[in-house]
C-alpha cells in the first residue's frame, strides 16, 4: 500500500495577492514552491521570496534532481546559486520554466569580436506591473571595462529600448 501524499500547499505565507500555484519538498524537508509572481524556498521556516525577474536561469538535472537556480547578478561579482534536491517536483519543474520565460521581455545579442559580444535582457515581472530592468551578459573573454564594449552595449541599450516603445 502506498503511503498518500499530500495534494495541497504547505502552510507558505506568501505575499498580498498571491497563492501557492506549485509546489514540492527538498530532500532535507524544505519547500520549494511558485506563485504567478515568484519563487519561495522554505527552509526550516526561513522564507527567502525570489521573484521571477531576479532567476537567471533554472536547470534542472533528472539523474540527480537537482535543481539549480541562478539570480540574476553583477557582472565581476558571485553569482547567487540555490541548489535543491527534490523530490517528487511534478508541476513546479514547468511552472518554473513558464514563469522564468514570462519575465522576459526582450534578448538581444550584440556581437563584438567575432561570435563574442554581449546580451542586452530586459525583463520585468510576468504580470507586467512593473517596468523593464535591464541587465548586461558578457561572453567570455568579453571585457565589460573595455571602453569600446561598454560604448557597443550603451548602443545596443538604446535601441532595445527603442523596440519595446521605451525610446
């Protein structure tokens, strides 16, 4: 006989408006769950809310079930990396997937030398009350101190913005 697992949302205070669309437990007894507006981990009562703006990416790895989100960062500083063994995601995986694309609202790539150059992203909240951030990433061996990559990605800046009507 198998054991029943529970169907419903831990009990996850999550902000004004939201609620639990997805969730799952880590292998140490956390939660990892995902509302319209962000991801939350809990880990023994320490909730840190990650809006979906703010994830770089989410890999996940089957072999391992590991998933691996990144945050968006500053180029030269660490990165913010959670890894979470899960169990049993199910529906998180996808509305992971969902929410991290629904952020984005423009990528462009600027090449510089050769195939190297440097991504202007904008993204902003899925539900699309907040305005655009924009962030930078640069290929590697790209210097983003070199003046002439820095004046290519100001360019390229402008007219992204001119493409999302923010000219």
């Amino acid at each position: 006989m198998r054991p029943l697992r529970r169907t419903s949302a831990p009990d996850l205070v999550v902000g004004p408006g939201e609620r639990v669309l997805a969730w799952c437990r880590t292998v140490d007894d956390g939660v990892l769950a995902g509302t319209r507006d962000a991801l939350y981990l809990d880990m023994a009562g320490d909730v840190t809310r990650i809006p979906w703006e703010q994830v770089e990416a989410a890999d996940w790895d089957a072999d391992t079930d590991m998933l691996r989100v990144s945050l968006v960062g500053t180029w030269g500083e660490q990165r913010i990396e959670h890894d979470l063994e899960l169990t049993e995601p199910g529906r998180l995986l996808e509305l992971v997937r969902e929410r991290v694309t629904a952020s984005v609202v423009l990528q462009r790539h600027v090449p510089l030398a050769g195939r190297r150059g440097v991504r202007v992203i904008g993204r902003r909240a899925p539900r699309g009350n907040a305005p655009i951030e924009w962030f930078y990433e640069y290929d590697e061996g790209v210097d983003p101190a070199d003046p002439a990559v820095r004046s290519a990605a100001a360019e390229a800046l402008v007219a992204a913005r001119g493409d999302v009507g923010l000219a």
